[in-house]
C-alpha cells in the first residue's frame, strides 16, 4: 500500500524499527521476522520508486 503524508507512523519503516527493537528485546523471535520482511518490502519499494524517478528525470533531461 502506498505511504502518504498521513500514514501512521507505526506503518513506516522507523515505526516498524522501535517495534522490532521491542521485539528483539523482549525475544519475541516470529514477530521480528515479520516486522524485518515488512521493513524489506517497505524498502524495496521505496528502492523501485526511486529507480522509476530517476528513470524519469534522466528522459526528461534527454528530451531538452
């Protein structure tokens, strides 16, 4: 699911991180592992989203 502006913080990369530290802390081994792939497929789609805008600006640049 897309993040905007008024995504709770707890469904954001460092929100999954303080529940995760929780996790770890408290040896709650299956919910870390949960909270870890969540935060992967947060990151690789950030990653994606990234690549796609450079793409953008790089064909933007080459049509001036």
């Amino acid at each position: 699911m897309p993040k905007t502006i008024n995504t709770p913080r707890e469904e954001l990369i460092c929100g999954k991180l303080d529940f995760l530290l929780k996790a770890v802390i408290a040896g709650e081994k299956f919910t870390a592992i949960d909270l870890i792939n969540s935060i992967r497929t947060d990151a690789e789609r950030m990653e994606r989203k990234l690549i796609m805008r450079k793409q953008e600006a790089r064909a933007l640049a080459n049509e001036r």
